[in-house]
C-alpha cells in the first residue's frame, strides 16, 4: 500500500502524514514546496496542474485530501478535477477528505462551504471510495499569536466564538488519527463523520481550564487581523464561517459518534492546553 497525503506541507496534512509515517507506512506527500515530514517521499507540485497530480496519485492505494485555503470556486474546480481524474487512473481503495469545517445541511452561499460541499460531491458522483471527515474548530488555532499574546500577557483567551457556545475542540494530532483509522477502517466507503471529541467544551470552560477568563472576540475584528496572514477574499470566507457558527450552535457540538466508528479517543481540550509551553506560562 502506498499512501498519498495532500497538502503535506501545511499543518493539518504534516500532521497526517507524520502519524502515517510513525505507523510503518508508506508515505508520500504533495506539496507546491517539496517540504513534507521526515519519512514521506516528496511529490512537488500544484494541484492545479493536472500532470502533476496524476504523477503524484501514480500507484497510490489510499489518499487523505485536503484542499488549501483557496475558496474561488473555479479554481477549487480544477483542483478537484484533477484529483478525482488521477484518484480514478491510480484505481484508490480509499479516498479520505477533510473539508475542513463542518458542513450545514442546507446551501449557505458561503464559499469556505460550498466550495468544499461540491468538492466531495464530484469525488462521489465519479464513483471514487469517498470517506468525508468534518471536523469543527482545531485547538491548535489557539497557538495562533493573536491568540497567545493577549493569553500570556492579559490572562485573556480570545477566540471569535461566543462564551457559552459548546465547541468540539479538536487537535491536530487527532485529526491526524481519525484520519488515519479512516484511511484504514473496513465498510466506510460513503461515509461522513463529524470528527471531534465525545463531549463539548465552552469558551468560559476552555479559558478556565488555561488560567484565563474568555473574551468573545468580535468576528469583524478578526477578520481583519487574518488580512495580516491571507488575502481579504480568504479573510472573508473564514469568518464567514464563524458567524454562521455562532447562529447554529448544533453546527460545531460535539458528536459521538465519530470516536465509536472510529476508535479514536481525542484528548481533552484541558490535557492539551496543559502540553502547551504557551499555556502554562
């Protein structure tokens, strides 16, 4: 088996394929960079550019897709075309995608969304072995500057979401897990998970639980810090989806089912903040 790992340079397909590669096996990661964890084999590429995607899918059994943070429809198109075109020449066992929030049940006209909604619907309506992970809110956002700044320096956690809305918080190393066991687990094919822990945690709780009291950051505000890091578009889209979020308190809850199907127990938000040197400081 030889397992492919999108996105391998970013932190969620580092994560993916770092536990991929610390299980036995064979890995090889797609990035436009070459950059991919110690222990995967380098595709180097774009997925835009369809020569490259099927040189990367070339005798690739299973493979974790996960699409950057690019939300024009077209262009999120090609990108999916050109995957599903080399997932159905390289004959994949198993295709697992992270549309990386979860997904409302109706069409939102938001494009971090929809975008990602299509995504999966092209992939299935090929016929391609589709597993769909929807995870809700990474703690690793919390490690984010804007974050630890004013948590070191005001006792403050502040997070674009309101206090009291229940979260299923998720790690990276996690996401990493689930994905792997996805990858792997007999009977999946046309699923879709809800990925996070079996129970929810609020802001107050999240704060509390660092030594901190919890500020609701305005969505507006942090949208225009993200301008810092993405472009505006991307900015835009992102914080769309935490103001759907906070209208939709079932969109981001906890669901069990996803560790029962899985077999993965995620840690508890409180045992990885206390991991986390920022934190503890």
């Amino acid at each position: 088996m030889t397992f492919l790992v999108l996105n391998a340079a970013g932190a969620q397909g580092g994560a993916v394929a770092r536990k991929l590669v610390a299980e036995g096996l064979d890995v090889r990661g797609f990035s436009r960079s070459g950059q991919v964890p110690a222990g995967a084999r380098a595709a180097v590429g774009d997925l835009g550019d369809a020569a490259a995607v099927a040189a990367a899918f070339a005798g690739v059994s299973h493979a974790a897709v996960m699409l950057p943070m690019v939300y024009e429809p077209d262009v999120v198109e090609r990108y999916v075309r050109n995957v599903r075109d080399a997932a159905l020449v390289a004959g994949v066992r198993r295709l697992v995608v992270n549309t990386g929030n979860r997904l409302p049940d109706h069409d939102t006209g938001l494009p971090a969304f929809e975008t990602r909604r299509r995504a999966v619907r092209t992939l299935r309506e090929a016929g391609l072995p589709v597993v769909e992970l929807r995870p809700a809110v990474y703690l690793d956002n919390l490690a984010a500057p804007w974050v630890t700044g004013p948590l070191a320096a005001e006792g403050v956690l502040a997070y674009p979401l309101p206090p009291d809305l229940p979260v299923a918080w998720l790690a990276h190393e996690d996401l990493a897990a689930f994905t792997h066991a996805a990858l792997l687990a007999d009977g999946l094919d046309g699923a879709t998970v809800n990925l996070g822990p079996s129970e929810s945690v609020t802001g107050t709780d999240l704060a509390a639980a660092a030594g901190a009291r919890y500020l609701a950051q305005d969505v507006d505000v942090f949208e225009k810090g993200l301008t810092a890091l993405v472009d505006p578009p991307t900015a835009a889209a992102i914080a769309a989806t935490y103001r759907l979020a906070a209208a939709d308190p079932a969109l981001l809850a906890a669901d069990p089912a996803a560790p029962e199907l899985l077999g993965v127990r995620p840690a508890p938000p409180r045992t990885w903040l206390a991991a986390q040197p920022w934190a503890r400081r």
